[in-house]
C-alpha cells in the first residue's frame, strides 16, 4: 500500500556486527564458578483454554557448553539478528511516520530478505529461520504497540539481550540422555543439566529454541508445547494485593511478601565493575573481560529476582482462588521514586533496593506470573483501578488524604483505625475486587488472556 518502495539496505555508517569486536567477545572462555551453578530451569508457562483441556507451554532453560567456534558463531548470529532488527525498525518507523501504521509488514520485509542478502552476503551467515523469526518478532512487538498492549519497539543495543530463535522443530533435535542439542549450522551441541531430582525432563512436544547471552554464558530455552486437563476451581480465600516502594507485595491479610534486590554491598560492587569498565581501553580483551564481569553480576541479581517473584506468585495463586491487584499501568502513572503523589517528598528508600525502572519491570512481572498461574491453579485474576486506594479507610470508608499521615502509616480521621499503609490499601483492593466480580464489572485478566490465547490460536491456523 506504501507509496514509494523502501529497500531494506544497510547504510553506511551503521553498526554493521565489526567482526573484530565480536571476535573478542566470542573468544572468552566459559568459566565454572560458583556464581553460574543455575545450569538448568524452568522459566515460564503461558497457557491457553480449549474446552477443558488446557493448552501449556513451558520454556525450559539450559546452559550451552559451546567450544570457541561455536561461541563465536552465536555471537555473530546474534549481531546479525540484532543488525537486521534494527534495520527493519528503521524502515519501519519511516513507513509509520510517512504513510501510517500498515504499509510495511513481516511479509513486505521478509520478501525483501534475499535482496537485502545479495547486498550484504555475511547477512547469510545466520540461519535464515532466525533472521525471519526476527522480522516476524519485530512484526508482534509493532501489533502490540497499536494494540496498546506495548510501548514503541526500541533498537537493539550490542551486548543487550543477545538472542537468536530456531522457531521450527524440524529443523533442531533435543537428545535428553545425551545431553547434545543438533541445531542448523551450529551442529551438536552439549549442554547442562541437573542431576538426580535437579534434572529437567522436557515438558510435551518442543516447538522452538532460543539462544541467548547472560553473562558468560549462552543458555538455550526450549519451547514446549503439551495439553493437560483444566483444573478444578480453587477454593482458596480471596486475597487484594498492593505493590509498592517500601514492600515489594503486601497481602490483604498483612504479609509482604519481598521481591530481592540489590544489597548495600552489592551496590558497591556493581559500582566497582561499572568503574572497572570505564577504564578499561576500548576494543581490549581487558575491556571485554571487564564487561563479562559486570554482565555476569546483573544477571545473577536479575536471577535472583525473578526467583523472589516466583515463590511469591506460586504461593498467592496456590492459596487463593481470586486475587485481586490493581491496574498497573495507572498505578505506575501516580507513582515516583520519592514515594507517591498522595504522599508526596517523603523519602521512600526501598529497603528491598529497587529503582523506579525495575520497581515497574517487578511489577509486569509479578502481573505476567499471575496470569498464567492463577490460570494454572484454578484461580481468578481480577484487575481494578488504583483510585484513592491508599487514602480509603477499609473499615469506614472515610476518605481524605489526610488519612495517611506518612508513607507508612495510615490512621483513620474519622473512625481512627490504625494500621499499616499497604495492608490497608490491600485491603481495599480486594474489596473493590470483590464488588467488581459480582457486579460483573471485573476485567478478569484470565478470562481475557484465555480469548487472547484462542485469538492468537484461530489467527495461526
Ligand atoms: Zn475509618
């Protein structure tokens, strides 16, 4: 529909993957320390409704042990993966600001593949599955931004979130007892496992494969795909939860539930390594050393976050059948790293350690993870505005921002009851949770992420 054909084509001056860089990235060698002994996980289950049987994905995490030159062949594909994305992004972002939303998709820019390949002929070095997986990527992250579910695609940073993905089973074989992967171009791989009851069996029929850096290492997620019979309702008491600063999570019954961050000593160091970085002369192996450490250290801290969240978010969907949180994207709105806007200037230095921008990927995180195991247990999500939630008495009612005399108080003008700001907001919002659902008024986030899985489902066949 595009008026003048854009050409997918690299420019001059681009970051075009300079071989030498990734050379030296590509020659570090594994290292076995401690810090790595994660070898092996699950990390997440999206599930969809058909009838009463459930469709489950599960992806299953492993380490690659990869000899140099299969090192540096990720490291390349990876960087051409990462060249191609932002390539596409940018004729893409041409297209959206000239002509509007649609006048380039996956199909105009995968058809422009072979071109762009005679052009530039190390573009071929990729397995042609990832590159088109990237464009097909891009396309979703531009569905998601119009859908409103995402914000604008941002370009891909060198030594960010290196990944490339196999999206067709044919073309890998997973040899559990052998513990190799056979993937295109790369060959037999061998990667980690646990042992005895630490080791991960593949959950149902693996769909795809996805190759990522973290740290030193390269891991592998395996998609996998199997039905299981929906469960029975839960018939666990409701529990309102409210997500802030000071604690991470707090129940409606009076728990918080922490989600880890960095320590004052872990500060420090990350301190230390991003120093360390600096001063290291650019394009030296040091450098490159340098950067794995501080790569390395993130990781480990990310790992043990996402951890912390997991154990919060099993327990919450195991125990209760409706769980009712508050509409993030409007919370986050009010919210500043100095508190909120209804308790404004007070210093809130998250004892836990996190900044506003984790605070908010915490958030999506925990919302993500209740999705898929509320669904998984048999138990409601149940979505609600934040409005006035930390002002309202949930004994009386009465609400005035005078109610809340600091951050972490909260005591009642009208009827003065006392007690801790979150739990009182807490438990607001399972009372507006619980009026919302028989009202009928709710979002029920199950229900909605249930249709979405069939959309997607009836949009694929
Ligand atoms: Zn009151």
């Amino acid at each position: 529909m595009g008026t003048a054909k854009m050409v997918l084509q690299p420019r001059h001056g681009t970051d075009h993957t300079g071989s030498a860089n990734l050379a030296v990235q590509g020659g570090v060698k594994p290292c076995f320390s401690m810090d790595a002994q994660m070898v092996a996980q699950i990390y997440y289950v999206i599930i969809s409704l058909k009838g009463f049987v459930m469709k489950v994905q599960k992806g299953h995490r492993f380490r690659l042990d990869l000899d140099e030159a299969q090192a540096e062949f990720c490291s390349r594909t990876a960087g051409i993966c990462r060249f191609l994305w932002n390539l596409a992004l940018e004729q893409r972002s041409m297209a959206y600001r000239q002509e509007g939303r649609h006048s380039v998709g996956y199909n105009a820019q995968a058809g422009e593949l072979s071109d762009l390949k005679a052009f530039a002929p190390w573009i071929a070095e990729a397995p042609s599955h990832c590159l088109q997986q990237t464009l097909r990527d891009l396309d979703t992250a531009f569905q998601n931004f119009f859908a409103k579910r995402a914000a604008y695609p941002n370009f891909r940073k060198k030594f960010q979130r290196d990944s490339f993905r196999f999206p067709d089973a044919k073309q890998f074989l997973v040899d559990e007892v052998g513990l190799r992967v056979k993937l295109p171009k790369l060959g037999q791989v061998a990667y980690r496992n646990g042992k005895g009851r630490h080791a991960l069996m593949l959950d149902g029929k693996a769909k795809s494969i996805t190759v990522s850096r973290e740290g030193r290492h390269w891991f592998m997620s395996v998609l996998c795909e199997s039905e299981v019979p929906e469960p029975l309702v839960n018939p666990g008491t409701p529990v309102g939860l409210d997500l802030g600063v000071a604690h991470a999570i707090t129940t409606s019954t009076g728990e918080h539930l922490p989600v880890l961050g960095r320590t004052r000593a872990e500060d420090r160091r990350l301190a230390r390594l991003q120093r360390n970085l600096g001063r290291k002369k650019k394009g030296s192996r040091n450098r490159a050393k340098a950067r794995t450490d501080l790569a390395e250290f993130q990781a480990r801290i990310a790992r043990r976050r996402r951890d912390s969240i997991h154990k919060a978010t099993t327990k919450l969907a195991k125990n209760h059948g409706l769980v009712v949180i508050e509409d993030l994207q409007v919370k986050g709105m009010t919210a500043s790293a100095a508190g909120t806007l209804e308790a404004p200037g007070r210093n809130v230095r998250a004892k836990s350690g996190l900044n506003r921008v984790i605070l908010d990927k915490a958030w999506a995180e925990i919302r993500r993870q209740l999705g898929y195991k509320c669904l998984w247990s048999g138990s409601r999500l149940v979505v609600v505005n934040p409005a006035y939630t930390s002002q309202r008495c949930s004994r009386c009612g009465h609400r005035e921002a005078g109610n809340r005399p600091s951050q972490e108080k909260f005591a009642c003008l009208a009827c003065g009851h006392a007690e801790n700001a979150d739990i009182n907001a807490a438990k607001n919002i399972l009372a507006a949770g619980l009026a919302a659902t028989t009202d009928g008024l709710a979002v029920a986030a199950c229900g909605a992420m249930a249709s979405a899985g069939q959309r997607s489902r009836n949009s694929a066949a």
